[in-house]
C-alpha cells in the first residue's frame, strides 16, 4: 500500500481565495509530482521534482505554484482561485532511479471554486 | 501534441470474456509503460508496468504487450469481471527525465 497522503480531500471555496493542497509521502521518494484531471479527460502533468529544491513546471501551463523544501513534503499553492481552477488535483511520487518504475498515487484533492 | 493516446474512449466487455484496452504512443524515448485503473473521486491504482526491453508481462489476470515497431500496446484482462469496471489509463514516461505521460483513458464496463 502506498504511503502518500493529500489534504484536504474535498474544498470549496470562494474565487479569490489563497489555497494550498497538502501532499506528504512517507516512502523517501526522490521524485513527485501533481496532476490535474477534468472530469472524463486525460492526467495532465502540471509540476514535478526530482527532489528537495527543485521544482519544474509540466506540460500543462498552470497557475499554481509548488515548493519542496522537504523530501516528503510537495505542497501546491494558488494565490487566488478561480472557478477555471474547478479540477481534481492528484499528487504521486516515485522512487526509481535508472530505469523508470511505479508511480505511486495519492487519494486526489477535489477543488471547486465558485 | 498528444503523446500517448487511447482512441477507445469507452469497451463494454461481458463478464468472463477477455477485455482488451489499447494505448498508442508517439514519442520513441519512451522505455516504460503502465496500466492504471481509476474510479471517480480516487487517485489511480498501478495495475501492471512493462519496460521496453521486453513484449509481453503477466500478473495473474493482466497481461499486457508492448510493440515497439508499431508504438502500440495492449492491456489484457481475463476473465472479466464486473470488479473491473472503472477507467483505464496508460502511461508512458522516460527513465531520462522521469516525466510520466498519460493517455486520456478508457472507461470500462463488465456486464454480469
């Protein structure tokens, strides 16, 4: 069983609001990254780390932003939401080094911004 | 540009028969691929991975092939079962930059 963990689960909150989704792993994971998913539609790479300190922007242009000052610890942040921002936020982690292997998942972050 | 892809967007399969899922990728650095399975609301669940080095990897009810010529591979799953409905991502991603790249999912129905 995975050990990595998002907070909150399920948020709604008013446009303009500052929020930060929570992601903590407990696996020593090197590498982490957040996902964005629309109902029905594809996981899109928003960011990702190979570690403390850095921090690279996904495929997907996104208006967040991500820290990792901590190993275990990847928390994404929106200075002010809108409701464009409505989405399932997933965080996952994996330990490979060489050749590629599991991504590990967290629960997801449902965020609705009204 | 999509990368990976899954042109199926929805298999309804009976239950005991075979499903089978395909993915279609379009970048050649690619050198590892997943399955995952996915319900509503939940983070993906790892089904079964492949590297390129190798065609074809079994665990119990899923198999899946990869063929690198054609930039396709399939997830197999025998005997159905209607446990199984949820959506089925593919994966791929390059053991150089680590990014995973996902495809746009397949959503399962195993009728009983």
């Amino acid at each position: 069983e995975a050990d990595i963990y998002q907070t909150p689960r399920y948020l709604v909150i008013g446009t303009g609001k500052k929020i930060t989704l929570e992601c903590s792993q407990t696996m020593g994971h090197d590498k982490m990254y957040w996902y964005q998913q629309d109902p029905g539609m594809e996981l899109h790479l928003i960011h990702y780390s190979y570690g403390v300190n850095s921090t690279e922007k996904g495929d997907l242009s996104s208006e967040s932003t991500v820290s990792r000052i901590r190993t275990e610890h990847f928390p994404l942040t929106l200075e002010s939401a809108r409701p464009s921002h409505t989405s399932q936020y997933l965080c996952a982690s994996s330990g490979a080094s060489g050749i590629a292997g599991e991504l590990f998942f967290g629960e997801g972050s449902r965020l609705t911004v009204l | 540009d999509q990368q990976v892809k899954q042109n199926s967007p929805s298999l309804s399969v009976q239950e005991g028969r075979i499903s089978i899922l395909n993915c279609d990728y379009t970048n050649s650095m690619f050198d590892y691929f997943l399955w995952y399975k996915k319900y509503p609301a939940e983070g993906p669940t790892f089904l079964i991975s492949i590297s390129s080095i190798k065609d074809k990897n079994e665990d119990g009810r899923f198999t899946v092939f990869l063929n690198k010529s054609a930039k396709h591979l399939s997830l197999h799953i025998v005997p159905s079962q209607p446990g199984d409905s949820a959506v089925y991502f593919c994966a791929a991603c390059n053991s150089g930059t680590y990014k995973y790249i996902f495809g746009t999912g397949t959503r399962l129905k195993v009728l009983a």
